[in-house]
C-alpha cells in the first residue's frame, strides 16, 4: 500500500513480479499538491505480469499509462486529470472487469471539493472504440461527473457483460431522453444516472 506517500513517479521496477494489487491513491492531489503529473515508468508495469489491482486515483495523471499489465480486473483513474481516452488505451486488458474514469473533466457547477474542470470545459473525450477490448470482461464502469453531454454512438455497443453503469453528474439529460444508447445497455443492472 503506496497510498498517500508524497509519490510523484514511478521510474524504477518495485522488484515484486508476483505482486497482484498496487494501491497508489492519493499520492498527488489537491489535498496532496505536487504541482506535476504523476507518472509510472512504462517499465515498472511492464514487471509486473500478475498485477490484478491498480489503484490510481487522485493523482494529477494527465494521461492514461502506456503499457498497463494485461493482468488487470480492477484500475482506478478516478478524479485524475484525463482529457482523452484514447481509442486503443484499454485494447490489452481484455480481463479488466471494473474501470472508474469518474471525475476527470469535472462538472463544477455543484463540486463539493475543489474542481478541475478539463479546458474550456470541455467533456472527457471518449471513442466509439474505448472500451472494446473489454466485451466480454467489462462488468462495473464509471463514467461519474466528466461534463458528457453525449456518447460516441456505439461506445457500449459491445458490453455484453456490463452490469453497472455510473453515469451521474454528467450533463446528459437531453443524450438520456433523446438517445439510443440505451438498446445497447441491456446486461446492465444497475444504471445511476
């Protein structure tokens, strides 16, 4: 447990190729600030084939890591600084069954905390492809509080699996009421919206 150690980088391996969870929250944050973006060597992770939990929340990270552990069931980016998530930034973690991107171009117009909204607040950017990889492992995901007004057509196209879905402080009224994603959303169980 790293979490809430003044970790700004992770530049050399841990040395733990049998570690399965790595908890790392907290570690650069408003309540923490390191005035950087938190990073992790694409080489730590690469030395870490069994890693199954990776929590990274609140931490100042920009950008999704490159080279996530194919291991993965369980990564939190929650209340980072994530702009874009790239097409293909998920592609190797075909085993990934929860995924928190909440709060990352946050809406602030009711924020209880200090807020970060992404500039000219704009909403997280998604692709229609983001979470394809994921059809068949993808059970929990949190899309919370990102100022989405819309969705790619086809974003949830392909989670068979989903079962919970956090859609909440987002500005998504009209997408909700007018929308189709729906028909793509029939595994799911439980819907905050």
């Amino acid at each position: 447990d790293l979490e809430l150690n003044n970790l700004f980088s992770l530049k050399d391996p841990l040395g733990t190729p049998s570690l399965k969870q790595l908890l790392l929250t907290k570690n650069c944050y408003y309540a923490n600030p390191c005035n950087q973006t938190f990073v992790i060597n694409q080489q730590v992770l690469k030395e870490l084939p069994k890693l199954e939990v990776l929590l990274l929340g609140f931490n100042n990270i920009s950008k999704i890591p490159v080279g996530l552990p194919q291991s993965l069931t369980h990564l939190d980016l929650r209340e980072n600084k994530i702009k874009e998530i790239p097409a293909k930034a998920f592609a190797n973690l075909t085993k990934l069954s929860t995924l928190n991107l909440a709060w990352n171009c946050q809406r602030c117009d009711h924020a209880a905390e200090p807020c970060f909204p992404c500039p000219n607040t704009k909403p997280l950017m998604l692709h229609e492809h983001t979470f394809l990889h994921q059809r068949h492992s993808l059970r929990n995901l949190s899309l919370r509080g990102n100022s989405l007004r819309t969705f790619p057509p086809r974003l949830f196209a392909s989670l068979g699996q989903l079962k919970y879905l956090d859609l909440s402080d987002n500005l998504l009224a009209y997408t909700i009421r007018n929308g189709t994603f729906y028909q793509y959303l029939r595994s799911v169980r439980n819907l905050n919206r």
